[in-house]
C-alpha cells in the first residue's frame, strides 16, 4: 500500500469514528403506545406510497384498509412523491393520503418519516 493510500485508509477511519459518534450521541424522539388487553401490540408499516393514488397505491390501500386491529401506522419515507409538498395546503397530500388511506382501521396515530422525494419539498409542511 503505498503512502497516499494509508493517508486515505487514515481519513476514512476517522469519518467513520465521527459518524458512529453522531449515532450514538443523537437522541431520538421515543414513543409510547399503550398495549391490548392481551399484552399485544400491531402495527403497519408502509413506505414509498405517495403516487396520487396510481401503481396500485388504492389498491394496497383497500387491501391494508381491511380491518387488521392495527394501533398505529408508520411510513417509513417517499410519502408524497415526485417532490414531497410545496406547502400545508398541497393538494398532493388530499390525492396522496387522505383520499386513499380512508378506511376507518387506518384512522390510527401514524408516525411518518421523510423520505428523499419528501425532501425535495417543503419538509414542514
């Protein structure tokens, strides 16, 4: 190995320390969620869903929509694709989501994480 290589192998061994580092020291939001009577706990998870309802988004929807006994739903990110929302009023998030996630066992709690495409628009909205 010559010497560029080691001053390489040096610096990416130092990145990886200080973004082991930034996991460690971060400190994530937690929840709590009550159990069942029966000590149980469901739950949905569901990813890259946001297409206007298109490449059979409604029809997972009205598949996940059967009554499941979930307690909450998280979306695990590319909710509102090609761009995310360009503001709280976005009419994407009324084609995306509340048009299609309308089933009565899918008004749950649901914990959402932004995805690329999310990212692309306005995150606070």
């Amino acid at each position: 190995m010559d010497g560029s290589c080691k001053h390489c192998l040096k610096w990416m061994w130092v990145a990886c320390f200080y973004f082991e580092f930034m996991l460690v020291s971060a400190e994530f939001q937690r929840f709590q969620h009550p159990v069942k009577a029966d000590g149980s706990l469901s739950f949905l998870v569901i990813g890259d869903w946001g297409r206007k309802g298109a490449y059979n988004q409604s029809q997972v929807a009205l598949q996940v929509g059967e009554n499941l006994g979930i307690d909450f739903v998280i979306s695990t990110g590319d909710n509102f694709y090609e761009k995310g929302l360009a503001t709280p009023y976005d009419p994407h998030f009324k084609h995306s989501f509340t048009n299609i996630y309308s089933a009565n066992s899918l008004q749950k709690q649901w914990y959402s994480v932004l995805g690329n495409h999310d990212y692309r628009g306005d995150v606070q909205a």
